[in-house]
C-alpha cells in the first residue's frame, strides 16, 4: 500500500456481496478479474461463509481492509485469517484503533458475534488518497469520518465506491455512538462523497446499493445544495 495522488485503475472489477452476522453488515470480495486477487473488505461474522466464497470463486485475498473498527464489520477477521492458506496484512484508519480493544470488542457478544482469546490488530494503516492494490486493480482510500473517527469509503476508479458505514441508500451512518461525529459525517458526505461523479455505484456496510447521483437528490438526511 503506497501513497498516491493517480487516479485508481479503470480495470472494472468483480464484486461479490455477501451480508453476514445478526446486523446483516455487507462483506465484500473485490477481485481482480486478470489476477484473481482479490481485497476482502470487513469480515463482520460468519467466517465459514466467507471462507466458502473464496474458495468457489478460485480467488486468493491479498489483504483485509476494515472500512472502520465497529465490531460487526470486524469481528470474523481472526477466524477468516486462520482459513486463508497464506498470511494477509489487515488495514484500517489508525483513528479507530480504539475499537480494537477488549471493551469494544466484546461489545458484539451482546449480539452474537465471535469474540476471540486473542484478538488481532490492523497491522497496516490506512491513510487518505492512500492505495490498496490487488493484481491490476486499485482502490482509493478517501477518510470520511463522522460514524467512526477512523471511517474511510474506497474508491474503484470508475466503478464503484465502498461507502462502508458513511453513506447508505437513502440513508447515514449512526454518529451517536463513541467516536461519532454529526458534523463530520455531514462534511464527509458532501465534501468527500458527493462531490464523486453522479453514476458512481455506491456499495455501502448495510443494506442495498445505490449511486452518488440518487443520493444527491434523495437521500433525506444530506442533500446536496
């Protein structure tokens, strides 16, 4: 992972979905459709799940990347890790590594998440207009505080943006919670998120897909002026 101010590769990728835990957070597989390679994004629960897309695809992860530290997009990393067949670098933002502790994260035993003896930390951080890359792919990292201090959306060129728990469909994250910031989430949108170009898909933690454009015009919490 390297800093980088080019624009993310126009290669278009493949994306496999896949909801998991009591809170239905969206996983995410993106792959490189010339590599294989894929970058798989908040392993929230329901490891063996996970772990049976990437074998029925025939992709191999390269990395983890949590789009923030809230126990239901993390919790399966340490069991998905212990399934891959080679050691992967986890990144996050290193304003949500408060999120990492004990305390947190037994939080989600409340919900029946996996709490683990040992609970494994991010090992690379993340930094804005920062680069992940998988093959011939890249994703953007672009800092949108305000659900979580740390919270980062990640841009595929053309294609996409994972929104993680910033921007949903016709909705916000939650800002109520410890490290929540109203304003900061408000300012991520608008200044972060709406000023991508319209047609962009954006595929956020939770619920459906939709575009920045739709969000634009509809969404009823932040619209742009």
């Amino acid at each position: 992972m390297t800093k980088s101010h080019q624009p993310p590769s126009a290669v278009p990728p493949m994306i496999e979905r896949i909801p998991v835990g009591a809170l239905a957070a969206n996983c995410y597989l993106v792959t490189c459709p010339e590599t294989r390679e894929t970058i798989l994004i908040d392993p929230g629960d329901e490891a063996e799940a996970i772990l049976s897309r990437i074998a029925a695809l025939g992709v191999s992860v390269v990395s983890i990347v949590h789009t923030h530290g809230h126990f239901d997009h993390i919790s399966a990393t340490e069991a998905v890790l212990a399934g891959l067949p080679q050691s992967v670098p986890i990144a996050a933002h290193p304003a949500d590594d408060y999120l990492y502790s004990p305390d947190a994260r037994g939080l989600g035993a409340q919900f029946g998440y996996p709490l683990p003896e040992r609970c494994v930390s991010p090992d690379t951080p993340l930094a804005d207009g920062a680069t992940i890359r998988a093959g011939t792919l890249e994703l953007m990292v672009v800092h949108t505080p305000g659900h979580t201090p740390g919270s980062v959306s990640l841009v595929c060129g053309d294609a996409c943006v994972l929104s993680g728990d910033t921007l949903f469909r016709r909705g916000i994250g939650r800002t109520d919670l410890p490290g929540g910031d109203e304003d900061q989430i408000y300012q991520s949108i608008l200044t972060r998120l709406y000023t991508l170009p319209e047609r962009l898909l954006v595929l956020p933690g939770h619920g459906d897909a939709t575009t920045i454009g739709e969000e634009r015009r509809g969404n009823p919490f932040v619209r742009a002026s």
